[in-house]
C-alpha cells in the first residue's frame, strides 16, 4: 500500500532553466483559473484508508470532495461524526452531496470495543467482501479509523478480500496527516 500524507494544498514547481514561451500579455490571457490540482484518482478501483484521528472536520470535507467516494464504511467501535463534521446531520449532509452510501460497519457486526476478537480484520472481512459483492454501487471506497493498529492490520487483511470485487486494477491508498503520530510513537 502506498502511504498518501494529505496536504492542505498542492503547488506545481517550474524549473528555472525553462524560458517563458509567450510574452507577459499573452501568459496572462493563458493563466488557468485558480483551482486544485486533481490527483489521478478516483477510479473506481480506489480503496482509501483514513486515518480520522490525523485530520480535522475541515481537511475531511475536503478529501470527500476531492476523491468523491461512493462508499464510505466506518470501521470504528464509536463512530463519532462530530470528530468529521459539526454534527452527524451535517456528516450525513456531506455523505449525501458525495452520492456516498455509509456502513457503521462494527455496529451492523455489534462490536463495541477494539479489544474483541471479532475487531480483528480477519473476522469482519468477510462481512465487507458480502456488502460489497451483494451492491452494484461501485467505489471509490473510504474505510474510516480511528485505530491505527487496526488500520494496519486491516492493510494486510482486505486486499486479498476486496481484489475479487474491486478488480486486480485496484489501488490501496492511505490517507494521514503528515503530523499523526505513527505507531509505537
């Protein structure tokens, strides 16, 4: 899996060495508007792994719009949607402009606690590859964390699970602040 640190912004870096191709009037008349740069996401075959407890409401609304996910399960024992948004109608708001269909994936599952052996990828995997497989819904799909132990076991777990939906063209990313703590930090 590459590991996908989310900047608050992107900038494009031209060499020194390149000499300009149209004088001052004309590159002015060529100046793109001002917007994001678009990454070659989402392709339906995106799987993100979002570490919630790394970014803020703010840099979450904007990940949701930048990679439009189509699905976005929750894989947290307490999944708080203030930590995501101001409040969980705002969350669902925000879901519901991204067309995004969202599973409270351990609460359908009844685990409550991070410390059960059914909060182990290889118990509830299963339980993705059946929603997943039973939909015609498509991704790009977003699995939330709080855990990052969880988040990494989760990396060596659901790949092998969700390839023979997604397609072998599939792309695991992971999305982190740049200042998160990493694991055993």
């Amino acid at each position: 899996m590459t590991e996908h640190d989310a900047p608050s912004h992107l900038r494009l870096i031209v060499s020194r060495r390149e000499k300009p191709k149209a004088t001052t009037e004309h590159a002015k008349q060529l100046r793109p508007q001002e917007r994001q740069l678009a990454f070659p996401y989402p392709e339906s075959s995106t799987v993100f792994f979002v570490y919630i407890d790394s970014i803020g409401r703010e840099e979450f609304a904007r990940i949701i719009g930048d990679y439009t996910p189509r699905w976005i399960i929750d894989v947290r024992a307490v999944p708080r949607l203030d930590t995501i948004a101001s409040s969980r109608l705002s969350a669902f708001r925000l879901f519901e402009k991204a067309q995004a269909a969202y599973v409270d994936l351990f609460g359908r599952l009844e685990i409550k606690s991070y410390r059960s052996a059914e909060s182990n990828p290889a118990f509830w995997a299963s339980a993705v590859f059946d929603l997943l497989k039973s939909s015609e819904r498509k991704g790009p799909y977003f699995f939330l964390f709080d855990d990052e132990q969880l988040m990494t076991s989760a990396d060596y777990v659901l790949p092998d699970i969700i390839l023979p939906i997604v397609g072998k063209a599939a792309r695991f990313v992971m999305i982190r602040h740049a200042g998160a703590p990493s694991l055993g930090g």
